[in-house]
C-alpha cells in the first residue's frame, strides 16, 4: 500500500487494527500489529526507500527528498507520485544537454572516476606528490 501516499500507509494501519480487533480477545494486544505495522512503514518510508532508490537510480537521496517536498508540496499526493519520475527524467536531460550538465551532477550520483582521477590513481607515489607539490601539515616527514 506504500505506492498510495498518505492514503496507502493509512489503509494499511486500519486493516491490521480491525483484524487485530476481531482476532484477540484484549485491546492492548489488539493494539501490537498496527503499531508495529505504522513502525516498520515509517522506517521503510524515511530511510529504506530513499537510500534504495538514490542506488538503484544513481540519485542523491537529498534531491530525491527535496524533490518529494517540493512536488508534495505543489501538488499534493499527486506531485509525491510524480516527484521521482520527474527527477529521473531531469537527470536524463540533464545527460543530454551541455548547458544542463551542472544539473546532472548536483542530482545525481557519480559512480565512475573521471579521467584526472583515474590517472592519479593508477600513478606511483612519486608521481603523485609532484600533482600536489605541498605536503599535508599532518604528514610524516621523510
């Protein structure tokens, strides 16, 4: 029911409650299943899905929760449906076209090294502090 925003969670709380309600016998254990249920939604809902999707679709989990805020707060439960498919289709465009490439980067998540990260990675040491001519002030000296 979490695809439904707002409504879905809620439906889901009402039917553990009124099949708790039915199948014990004392409130207080009645009570446990939609309790646990609204937990475990909550956690899903905050955490699990953002992160899940920021991997999946190699969006920052930050765009995609403002994305939800901003469109959730425009257009209701409508613009909570919409708000990841019109992030995706930002970051496509944003791919596609140079002037948005800025864009793409602030929301999405690069998961390959560019070109001058990969030469420094694969260069010996020497190599390296001749790139970045000043120590660090908390290096060893040699």
């Amino acid at each position: 029911m979490n695809f439904i925003p707002y409504a879905g969670p809620l439906i889901g709380v009402s039917l553990a409650a009124l099949v708790s309600i039915v199948a014990f016998d004392s409130l207080s254990f009645a009570l446990i299943p939609p309790v646990f249920y609204t937990v475990v939604v909550t956690i899903e809902n905050q955490f699990v899905s953002p992160h899940v999707l920021s991997r999946q679709l190699q969006l920052n989990s930050i765009a995609i929760l403002l994305a939800l805020a901003f469109w959730g707060w425009l257009w209701g439960i409508l613009g909570i449906v919409v708000a990841v498919p019109l992030l995706v289709t930002l970051r496509v465009f944003s791919s596609h076209f140079e002037e948005l490439a800025a864009v793409g980067e602030l929301i999405g998540e690069s998961t390959s090294t560019t070109e001058s990260e990969e030469k420094l990675l694969v260069q010996p040491p020497e190599k390296i502090t001749k790139v970045a001519p000043r120590p660090m002030r908390n290096s060893p000296k040699k």
